[in-house]
C-alpha cells in the first residue's frame, strides 16, 4: 500500500539513487539465493554511507532470473535481501540503509512455467525504476543508476536518469560516468550533485574491542569533534559509530578529512589521559 492519507498534497518528488545488487552492492555473478553467501565488495559499504548521509533513498533493484532457472525460489531472494540490509547496517552503523528493494525473477528462457518470459522489470527495460519512483516519490531526471552491466546503465538511461558504470570506460556504453566501485561511484555523484560540497571521510580505530559502545564516552567524542569543528571551520557532515570505529565525514574533501581526523585524534588522546584512561583511546598510538 502506498499513497498519503487526509489529501494534503503530497510530497515533492525526491532523487535517489538505484542500486544493483551483484557485482555492485555484494561479491556474485549474478545468481544468489543463499542469505550466508552475502558478501560486500570492498568499497561497498562507504559508498552506500555516502549516499545515505547526502539524503538519498536507497533503492535496490536486481534481475533474479535464478528463480525462472529454477534456482531459488522468491522467498529466497526476499531472505537474501533481508540479510544484505543486516550486513549493510553492521557495515555502516546507519540504523536503516536500503530503503526498498525491487527484483525481477522473470526470464524468457527459465525452467519455471510461471517465470519463463520476457517482463518490463527485466533490465535493460526500467520497469523496476519506474514502479519504485511511483512507489516512493523519487524524481527520476535527478536521480543515478549505479551498475556493474551495460543492462543496468541502459535501465537507467531508459527511466530518465542518470548513470554511473562500475568499471572500465567504454565509448559505446550508454553509461554517464565510470568509477572502479561504489565509493568512487557516491563520490562522483555527490561532485555532479553539488559541487561545492565534496564530503572528505576518514575512520579512526578503536585500540580495544568494544570500547565505543560505550554512551559516555560518544558523546564526549562527539562534543570534542563537534567543537573541533567550529574552532577550525571545518564542517562535520557526521559521526558514524560502530563499537570499534567511527568514520567522519566533513566537507572539504579526503586532506581536510585526513587532517580534520588527526587534530581529532590528538585532542582526545590528551582528554583521555587527563582522565585517567589506561592504555590508548585509537589504534595505532
Ligand atoms: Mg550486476
């Protein structure tokens, strides 16, 4: 179900970005029904951070014709897609990361009399862009289709968005941009989208397991980054927290980020001494 309730006017359509999801989002060929096979591609989950933290929804959207083939069936792949989000969540620190995830299981040479044929979800046709900017409001000339196939840069062009190809640049792809993975592809977005604002993103590392679970102490983390940020000017997009690391991102690009972080580091080493704390606060002292 979909819709606004009490017929207030509804809200302005929003860009977001479309993901696939093999080769993409997680290490596969293009086949998965097994929730324990989900593996991220290095770079993934920054990248995923990037977008989300830039305010774009999340959308996922995969050819599953695995289930025409008589693979897997469709409750399989909604287990899969279930597990990518935890592995997302765990990777990110974000609380919800995909905002929907739409799949085709259609193929016109499955093994499965119901799935065996051609269907407009099926990329290179953008059935399932359009579905989800009907579903959820998405402006689809604003938004990007990221992709490791041509399929999926012609399912994009094809919706009316714009288009970033995982790997090497080809003069006959209909893609927009080319990046080696999907951090680079968030960052070429973000630089499209807004020029002036080029996020910088640096992670510190705890010295002890566990250690930034702890409330107190992130807060008093966050309440020294967020002054650190006035007195040098640099802006501090966020703080994403998991109980062994915290990645900031600010504006200003990867040396603002890399320095940002230092001076960072170095003010809460002083604290935590002050205080009395044992050992190192970050890996690497
Ligand atoms: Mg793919």
């Amino acid at each position: 179900m979909s819709g606004s309730a009490g017929g207030g006017p509804a809200a302005p359509a929003k860009a977001a970005v479309f993901l696939d999801r093999d080769g993409t989002l997680i290490l596969n060929d293009g086949d998965l029904g097994d929730p324990d096979r989900v593996e991220l591609l290095p770079h993934a989950a920054s990248g995923v951070r990037l977008l989300h933290q830039a305010g774009y929804p999340l959308v996922v959207v995969t050819n599953q014709g695995g289930v025409a083939r008589g693979m897997y069936d469709e409750a399989a792949v909604l287990a899969t897609h279930d597990r990518l989000e935890q592995v997302l969540r765990q990777a990110t620190g974000l609380p919800r990361v995909i905002a929907a995830f739409y799949f085709c299981p259609f193929h016109p040479q499955g093994s499965v009399d119901r799935y065996r044929r051609e269907h407009p979800w099926r990329k290179p046709q953008p059935g399932m862009l359009l579905a989800a900017a009907s579903e959820h409001a998405i402006d689809l000339e604003r938004s990007w289709m990221v992709g490791d196939q041509e399929r999926d840069a012609q399912a994009g062009a094809a919706a009316g968005c714009r288009s970033v190809l995982i790997g090497q640049a080809h003069a006959a792809s209909v893609a927009d941009f080319f990046a080696p993975d999907l951090h680079a592809a968030a960052r070429r977005i973000l630089h499209e989208d807004a020029p002036q604002v080029v996020a910088g993103v640096v992670t510190l590392h705890a010295a002890d397991h566990g250690i930034l679970a702890d409330r107190d102490l992130r807060a008093a983390l966050e309440a020294s980054a967020h002054g650190l940020g006035e007195r040098t000017g640099v802006r501090l997009v966020g703080l994403d927290w998991t109980a062994d690391s915290v990645t900031a991102t600010v504006e200003g690009g990867e040396v603002v980020a890399l320095g940002f972080a230092a001076e960072w580091r170095r003010v809460t080493m002083a604290w935590w001494r002050t205080r009395g704390g044992s050992g190192s606060l970050w890996a690497g002292e």
